[in-house]
C-alpha cells in the first residue's frame, strides 16, 4: 500500500516538474530580475547597470510628465475597453443566439484575423487612413469633404487600431456566457409578465456578467501595453507607458527606470486583476479562453 502510494506521488512529482521549472525559469526569475533592475543604478558610462540600490527610479516616475504618460495609458485603455464592450457584447449575444450556420461563419469571422500578423493588419489600416488612402480617396470621389482629413497619427486612429485588435477578446467571453446560460430562467421571467428590456437587465444581464468582466479585463490588461499600436497609428504626442518602455530600454538605455516602468505596470495590471476577483470573476473564466 505504501509503495502504491508512493508510486502515484513520484508520478503525480514527475507531471508537476516541468511545468514548476518552466515556471521558476521563465516567470519568477525573469520578474525577479526586472525588480532588481528597477532598484539599480545606471551606469555612469550609459551601458548596462550597477549593484547600487535606489528609489530614484520610482521616484522619477512622479515626474509630471511620465505622470501624464501614465494617465494617457489608463485613458487609452479606458476608452478601448468601453468601446470593446459597446461593440463586442451585442455581437457575442447576438453571435449565441444565431442558428449553428450562421454562428459558425460568424464565429469564422472573428478568429480569422488572427490567422494574420497583428503588424501586418495594423499596417492595412494605416494605408486605409493614409491622407491619400482609400478612406479619404473615397470621400473625395463622394464629395462628402474638399480635402483629405488627418485620420493617420491621431489619437482615434490609436484607439481604432486598439478596438479593432482586442475587439474579439470581448466577443468570445460574451459568447461563452450567453451560450452557457439557462434560457428557462428567461422565460420564467417573461411568463411572469416581465418585458423583454427588463428580462434582460434582470435576468440575461446578470448571468452574463461573468463573460463580460472577464472580457473587459483580456481587453483592459493589454491596452496599456501596446506600444507598436501607437508607434504605427498615433502621433509625436501620443505617448503611453508601452512607448515609453520601449523607448527606454531601446534608445535611451536606462534599463532601471525601464524596469521600474515595468513593475508599475504589473502592479496597475495586477490591481485590475484584484478588482476584476472582488467583483465576483473567476479566474477560470479568463483561462478557460
């Protein structure tokens, strides 16, 4: 008996190792160095860092102008996610309540675009909104306006871009809610003389609230760390935290503050988490996708 059970723990052991090293490897250590870094110095000679302990990367951060950047992230993110929801929770309901045809080649349509590479599709829209694009070259054959509009290098292409690139990580939780839901609940409601808006709001709109949080964090989370989005669509001044990472590491080498940069983020990401738990989402909703 004893040899069964330790057979089944050395197996149970062996299934559980690569995933705990793979874990130690590529998560901890990896988040344990970038907090390093965020506490280091930068090298006087501008390359790499020194073993200096300091806060002065933190508190640079407080600066008004990266204080700007990271309000500008969490508007950006904000405005993404609403819209996301605006859009994309009508469509998953939509989407669940179609006969099984057409919620395949709807279904067809939102996962196709991940077949292509998320630059490739974000270079078809900045040729789209280009001053002498199809969007403003159709406009003009209309006569709808005298001259091309700026929609490239904007803030709206910015979140256009973001919108149509997260846009179905709202669809699918939505979908899966809906789909997953108990319709006798609905019409138990309408039998006792509810109207369609408030079955809806009372009973639908409730039950898939699950889907929905979910939804609005695999869109929210993302949303402040998309850098090339605004690189490609945006302007000079749009700056968000994912730019300005970037920037750091790549042009102006101070590995520290982008490190401290980093950790911020993760905590903003991980205090969305916090909340998305307190108001009833599970976790499985999220990994379930």
């Amino acid at each position: 008996m004893k040899k069964q059970m330790r057979k089944k723990r050395d197996g149970a052991f062996w299934l559980v190792a690569p995933m705990a090293i793979w874990t130690i490897l590529f998560v901890l250590a990896t988040l344990g160095y970038i907090l390093y870094l965020s506490f280091s110095t930068r090298a006087e000679n501008g390359m790499g860092v020194t073993a200096q302990f300091t806060l002065d990367n933190y508190l640079k951060i407080l600066n008004p102008s990266y204080l700007k950047v990271l309000g500008n992230s969490l508007k950006l993110a904000a405005i993404t996610t609403i819209i996301c929801l605006l859009v994309g929770y009508p469509f998953g309901y939509l989407m669940a309540k179609a006969s099984p045809k057409r919620r395949a080649v709807l279904m067809l349509l939102v996962i196709v675009p991940f077949w292509t590479n998320a630059l490739v599709r974000v270079y078809g829209w900045r040729i789209l909104l280009m001053g002498d694009g199809p969007v403003n070259t159709f406009l003009l054959t209309l006569g709808v306006i005298d001259q091309p509009l700026k929609l490239l290098n904007t803030f709206g292409a910015v979140v256009l871009g973001m919108v149509y690139a997260l846009l179905p990580f709202m669809i699918l939780p939505t979908y899966s809610s809906v789909e997953k839901m108990d319709w006798a609940l609905v019409e138990a409601s309408r039998d006792m003389g509810s109207s369609p808006l408030r079955a809806f709001v009372t009973v639908t709109l409730p039950l898939t609230a699950p889907g929905m949080l979910a939804g609005c964090v695999l869109t929210f989370v993302p949303s402040i760390g998309l850098f090339f989005m605004s690189d490609l669509l945006g302007g000079s001044n749009d700056v968000f935290l994912g730019n300005l990472i970037n920037d750091q590491l790549l042009k102006s080498r101070d590995w520290p503050f982008a490190a401290a940069l980093s950790v911020v983020m993760m905590l903003l990401t991980s205090l969305f988490l916090w909340l998305y738990r307190r108001a009833g989402g599970k976790a499985e909703d999220i990994a379930a996708l």
